[in-house]
C-alpha cells in the first residue's frame, strides 16, 4: 500500500474513526485512502476552524483523539485559533497536514509556506513524515503523543510524494502512555493541610477533576473537611446538573475573582493551576489567590485527579457519601420580553437528561449556567482558550462523539460569526445540535473592557469597533442558507415553544433569540 | 501620549489611512487610540480572514499599506492564510497584533500564546515592541518594512503594556526604501539574448511588470523583437483592457504550462520567477521552462521592472508605439442557462470602465479572463497564494482604497465560504462591491486534481469531500442575513439583468450565478 493508505490503515488500527476534513490538491490521496479504507468516517467542514473545533468538541467527549485533514500550512493557519482552543482543553487532536512533495519544495510554489513552523505554536507535537515507510510510524506515533494525558494536539506534516509512494505498510500501535499518579506523600501533605487548616478551605478543581466520578471523591472530601469546591472559569467539560456534586465557578473578571478567593487560608488545586486573570489591566494584579493563603497543588492537569482525590478522600476518612449533592430544579420562568435570565430559566428547565452543552454565549448567556446547576444531569463544555469561534464547531464534535445525546449549543452572535460554516456541517451530517444564537448586535465584552482597561467615555469610531449592528446579522437567514431549519424569537414564551419544538426533534435546528 | 497614541499618531504621519480591525480586550487601548487621533479610518472585519485580506486588497490598489488589528496569536493564526496571498502578492501590509503584557506572559493565561512565533511563517517582518517609548519607533519602522519594494507583510506584536503606558512620542517615519534599479549589464544582457535569438522567444511578466506603464515597455520590446508576453497564472494586479498592452495568460495545469512554454528558445523573466507547477504530481515535473532554453532573470519581483523595461526598450532602440495594444470588443453573448461561457461574455460586455476585478472563480471563472481582454480598461487581481478565501477580502480592500471605483467579485462557492463573513463588512461600509457567487456545488477543481494526483474511480466517500451538496448552499439567504442584497440568477438573460442593475447602483449587490 502506499504512505497514506498505511497511515489511515494505522489510525484506524489505533482507534481513530473520525477524521474531520478540508482537503485540497496536497491532501488527495489521503481522500482516496479515507475512501477505500473502511472504519474512518470523513467529516467534510467548509472551514478549517470548524475542523478543529470540531476536532475539540470531540476529543473532550470521546476521550481519544479524532484526527483532522487539513491543506498546507495556509489550512493549518485557519485551524489554529481552534486548536490554541483544544490544547488549552488538553484535548486529543490528531492533525494530518498535507505538505508539497519533498522535491517540490525549493521551487517555492505558490503554496509553499513552512508547515511545521505554522503548527508549532499550537501543537504539542509535531513531526513531519520522512517517507512513506516512516509516514505510518509517525501515524502510531502522533496517536500516542495525542493521548498523553488527559489529551494533546499532535500535528503531523504528510509530504505528499510519502503519501503516493507506494511500499508501506501500517505501524502497530504504541502502547498507551501512562497517567501519572500522584505521589503518596504529595496526597499525605494535602491531607495534612486541610486537616490542620483552621480558616476557610477550597479544592479547586479543574481538567479531569469535573468528570462526576472525581466530582463524587471531591464531594466526599468536603463532607470530611468543609472545604469548598470551586472550578477554574472555563471548563473543558464539566458533568454537572440534579444529583451530582455541585462546584462554585470562579468569576471571569479579575478582580471579582480575587474577591471570591480573598478570605481563603488553604486551597488544594486538582487538574487546575491557581488561577490568574484572562488579561492583564493597568493597576489589577494577574495573580487571583490571596497572597498568604497555603496553596497545595494535589494534581497538575496531566496528573491523575480522580486517583489523587480519592486517596485524598481515604486519607482524610472521608465518608462514603459526599456532600455538596446538587437537589433537582431549576428556577421558575419569567415571562415577557427575552433576556438574560428568563432565557437561562428557560434551558435550564427544558434541558434533557445526559444533553451536552457547548457554551460559547459570552455575556448574554451568563445566567444560564448558574440557572443550570439543578437541570437534568447534563455535561458543560466552555472556551477554553479564549479564542473565539469555538462553540458552534465543539457542538459538531460533540455530537459526532455521541450521537444518542442532545447536544445544545449556547453561542454569542459575534463569536458565532468566526466559524458561522459550522452549520453546513450540522445540516450534511444531520447532526442532533439545537443552536441558540443570542444576538444583542454587539461584542457586549468589549464595551465592558473598553472602560475596564481605562478607556473613559468612547467616541463613535471606537464603539462602531464594538458594534455588530449597522447592519443587524440575520442569524435566521444565515441558518437556512446554510441547510438548517431556523426560527427567531424575541419573548420567553417564543423560546420555550421553540426550544421545546427543536429538543422533541432529532437534527439540527437553529433558534435566534434576539437579547 | 501612551505608547498606543504614540504608535496610531507615527503611522499616521507615515501614511497609513486605514486600519481593518478586529480587536480584542487586548488592543483597547488601540481602539481608544484610533478613535482620539483623527486621520486613520477604523474599519471592522467579523473574522480576521477578512481584515487581512482586505488590507492585502488594499495594498494591491493603494501601493501602500493599510494597517490591520488582530488579536493576540489566535487573532492573528486566523488571518495567516490571507497574509500568505498578501505576501505571495507583494502586497505592502501592517498588522498590529496585541499581545499581553509582558508581566502577564509569564503566568500563561488562557489566551498566551507565542505570537511572534504564529507571525513568523506568513511575515517578511516581525518585531516584538519593547516599551511604551519603543513602540512607535517600531511602527515607523514596520511601516519602511512594509513598503520594502514591491511590499511586505510586518507584523508588529504589541504587549498591552507598553500601550497603555504613558510618556511616550511619535517617531518619525523613515526615508522610503529605494527600490531597487537592474543593473545595466544585466539590461544588456537581456538586450543581447532577444537579439541573438533565433527561435521563438518570450517576455514572462509578473508583479508590478503588469501595470500599464510596464506593460507599454514590454510591447515597444514586443515590437522591436518580435517576442510574445506571458504572464505569471496568478498575478496580485494586472492593468488590462482595450487599448493596453494584451499578455497571455501562462495556464494552471503543469503540463498544459510546460506544453505552452516548450518551443521558447529565450525567455526574458521581468518581475517573475521562472514559473513552477502549482503542486507536484506523480511523474509530471515541477519546473516548467523547456530544459534547454535561455533564461534570462531581467528583473526579479523585488526590482524596478518599468525601469528594466524601459532601459531594455532603449538598448533595443524599440519603436515609441507598443505592439500588441488589445482591440476593443467582447465576444457575443449566448441565450440560455447560465455556464462559464456566456457568464464570462457578459461579465466582460458588460464590465464598466475602470472597474476592478477581485477573481477567485475558480473553475467556473476560467473562461471570463480571456473574454473580458477586450473589455474596457481595468485592473484583475487574482489569488496569488493560493489560500481559498481570498477573493471578497480583497474586493473589500479594492473597494476602500478606490471608493469611486466598481469593484467586481468573481467569486466561486467553495472558496468564498472560507470568508463569508466579508459581505457584511461590505454591507456596512456600503462598499461599491458586485460579488458574483458562481455555485456550482462543488469544490470542482479537487474533482479533477483527484484523477491528476492517480486517483482512480473515487467511491462515495471521497467524493463527498469534494461536494458543496447535501444541503445546497443557498448565497442568497446567507447574503441577505449580513446584509447584502441579493438575487439567484440561472439563464443568461437574468444575469445580463441583474448584473446592469447591480452596476447601475452604488454599494454592495451580490448575485448567485448557478452554474
């Protein structure tokens, strides 16, 4: 077989089975062999950031890597804010970038551009193939780097003489990295901490720490200690809602956070590093945990948290049932024009059991999360590296990973513009995604920052920068151009008939709440 | 002032009138400075796609840069494919990119990330600000760095900062870069090869070769020697129309190129490189020129080629009229369903005087550049690296260097998805923009690269990689929802309609043309 058959052959061996794709000229073979080889699903996005996000969306979901096809360094560049994204997720993403032939190379075609310098920023490993005999084991080899605990973003750059040449054969698999532990003593200092801790005390959980099954062992360590649980801002995914325990979401903006942190005297950091502000101001501090609080950190993201919590939870003699146990219900719905808490009411009621929700609504969508924590148990995906454009793509992964589950996608209109193609995708593939768009015709954020950076009474050039009307985005149009069904509402009662409509139908549907 | 005031006021005094924007938390201190200093004009792009690529358009038109603002590396990674056809192009291009500050970077927030190292790949230019004071000398300098002859792309990295900080000045701008004259010898020897020539022989354009007082040099060469004039597949602006200097087009396929080029005995290079294959192909040959024939580099892209031109029409002692001066006319339009035959004669009968064109039609697209020579005098500018996405960007650009210009957007489906988002900046900036959408629903030119690169009888998943169907996509909503009015046209006499109307109208206008 030839280079990319016996990489696709290898994958697959591996346990790929989906490979999202924006293919060009460089990357044809690898479409001949996704074609003749059975076991890797192609995933056709119109954008290479619908690509990678959706590359995210499913790695946070599936826990294993899906791999990505993407066309030169040009196509990588289009992918990389998504995969700046998933590598702050720790997500497994397998990248296969088509590169001209080695030979081709110094002619400086127009294409020509280096690959490999493209994926570094963004990649945690890269390679680029030799030959078409190395191509596989570099396959097997990007698959391993990709599961490195919890997850990584592997890129490999695929020649594309290695892919046509024939004389290759699939690589075994390697065997699967380790997840490291925590070491006994590391637990032992945790535990002596919280035990001898006379002020207030938090875990503060992150990363595989929001898994339910770590969330049971957290839960059990407050119920010995008092501890609090808070989880870092942005979640790569959280398993929340009736009957799990439930966390404390640290605020967004600096100062507020630190506020929430300030009377704290020990903290115990799993899966998460101590958090520091999303930017920088002019006379705020970066640093968010009070200066003379004892900070322990029990697990580092690319550490086992659930082991580390329950040998926590042993050492402390914690009970077996934790508390901190979310009741079920959500708050009542209040009718009347849409905003945003009767639209947070709105989906935390309507919210179907085990749904998936990939939350990129910004600051219309700030009340549905805490309006949520009493839902129907249900996973919460967020941005996680704060480049935009994210949300519609992960809901496309997500969906791809789990295609019993209702995914619900709460996006902000002006991120939703980054990666509106996404939708295509959601129509071809009849993917189960119920899009919400909060349009309030602005990058609301900016406004708030503008004055939070020191920026006093804006003028109109500034403002029209932060403006998304003039003119008005018509999500509904753009929806139905696109292939999915569509509907805009504008009152409480209007959402909920929507929503309730979408969630009863399988497919893909778009609602335009306008805030 | 602070250092971002210090830095808007020295490009402002260096030229800089434009700055396509999409800005972040991080550059709101910028924002700010752009909305108190007068003189440079904000203009917003929903996906930083479109901001580079408008200033790549820009540049082309304005033969100086406009700035763009991108936010931090993600930012900037989603404007990398169209700084690649900006640098490809030899467009002169500043992008301001802010960054964290330098107090900040250390704590790697969500959104750090190496911004120098995402500029590298896609920037003749790249520069990290130091301080507040630095700044502005850095942005005198990214613009002498931009204007490096033809153009260049600078990325300037902003650390939040030393924007904010105060104590800062404006810096002078630079002494423009000379640009850089063929040495006589050269000249001579380029004179001596036409001379000497016995066989059939060539003037093989490109670059700013192709603007119309270069090209009235190439045809006095053309009528002293007898030489035809080729021009590079993609140029960034080519200066055409009745009454100039016609050149023929080099075509796209390799072997078609290598067949056109295989009886020249002496090909004379003037602001291009010896052309190559696009990609490489099993067992077809990357480098195009007969082996045997002389090549002679009379000046490269980065040289004075009206100068060389003029000084080799001299040393031929050419006669004062050009030959090859291009006949009014367009060929006869035929009635019927819309295909690229009649598309392109009406575009061309009906392509108003000084128009510009922005063509990123692709396959569909093929026929109306030869149909159009005769059409009244225009500019065209094509994707010259490549990266798909390209074409509305640069109309946007075009439109906002020469507002009382109609600009003309030839634009196939697959790749205008990549940058959808530019219809609505057309729509708020009542850009004078007809786009063209030619839906065929395909990526059709994989549909032949597939065959090319050995693909034999591609099954149904291939080829569903390479379909823009399932669900069709409807240009007409998705214009509409940013804004732009639109209208779907399927014969020829609808689009003749259509096409009068959009032309007789200021502002943006979109027609999707089904093929």
């Amino acid at each position: 077989m030839n280079g990319a058959e016996a990489l696709i052959e290898t994958l697959r061996q591996c346990g790929v089975e989906i490979c999202f794709a924006n293919p060009g000229t460089s990357e044809m073979q690898l479409v001949a062999a996704l074609d003749s080889h059975t076991g890797i699903r192609p995933i056709l996005g119109l954008f290479e950031g619908v690509v990678t996000g959706a590359a995210d969306g499913y790695g946070r979901m599936a826990d294993k890597p899906a791999a990505t096809l993407l066309h030169l360094g040009p196509g990588l560049g289009n992918g990389l804010a998504n995969l700046h994204n998933a590598r702050r997720a720790a997500s497994p993403v397998i990248n296969l970038i088509g590169d001209h032939a080695t030979y081709h190379l110094h002619h400086d075609a127009p294409l020509t551009s280096d690959a490999a310098g493209v994926a570094g920023p963004m990649s945690d490993w890269v390679c680029t193939a030799r030959s078409s005999r190395d191509l596989p084991q570099a396959g097997a080899a990007a698959y391993a780097a990709a599961m490195h605990y919890p997850g990584a973003v592997a890129s490999l750059i695929i020649p594309a003489d290695h892919a046509w040449t024939e004389g290759s054969a699939a690589a075994a698999p390697h065997p699967m990295p380790v997840v490291p532990a925590v070491p006994v003593d590391i637990v032992m200092q945790a535990a002596d901490a919280l035990k001898s801790a006379t002020g207030a005390k938090a875990l503060f959980l992150g990363g595989r720490a929001l898994r339910a099954d770590a969330l049971h062992q957290a839960g059990r360590i407050a119920a010995a200690t008092g501890a609090r649980l808070i989880c870092e801002t942005f979640p790569a995914r959280m398993e929340r809602g009736a009957g799990r325990v439930a966390v404390e979401r640290l605020p967004y903006f600096g100062e507020q956070a630190a506020d929430y942190l300030k009377d704290f005297e020990t903290i115990i950091f799993v899966g998460a590093e101590p958090p520091v502000s999303f930017f920088a101001y002019p006379e705020k501090p970066s640093w968010l945990s009070p200066p003379d609080a004892q900070l322990v950190r029990l697990a580092s993201k690319r550490e086992d948290s659930l082991g580390a919590l329950t040998a926590l939870a042993e050492a402390l003699n914690a009970p077996a049932e934790p508390a901190l146990v979310q009741a079920p219900g959500t708050p009542p719905v209040m009718d009347g024009p849409l905003n945003a808490m009767n639209l947070g009411a709105i989906v935390a009621a309507l919210l179907p059991d085990n749904a998936i929700v990939s939350d990129e609504a910004a600051t219309a969508g700030l009340a549905t999360f805490p309006m949520s924590a009493g839902a129907a148990p249900h996973d919460w995906m967020t941005l996680t590296g704060g480049a935009i454009g994210q949300g519609l793509p992960v809901a496309i992964g997500a969906a791809v990973a789990c295609p019993d589950r209702k995914v619900l996608a709460l996006q902000a209109d002006g991120s939703g513009m980054y990666t509106c193609q996404a939708l295509w995708t959601m129509a071809r593939e009849q993917l189960d995604v119920t899009t919400i768009i909060l349009n309030n015709g602005s990058y609301a954020i900016l406004n708030i920052e503008l004055s939070r950076v020191g920026v006093q009474n804006p003028g109109p050039k500034a403002l029209s920068m932060l403006s998304l009307r003039d003119p008005v985005l018509d999500w509904v149009s753009i929806s139905q151009g696109m292939g999915v069904p569509a509907v805009r509402v504008t009152t409480a009662a209007e959402l909920t008939d929507a929503l309730t409509d979408a969630l009863a139908h399988k497919g893909p549907r778009l609602i335009e709440a306008i805030i």
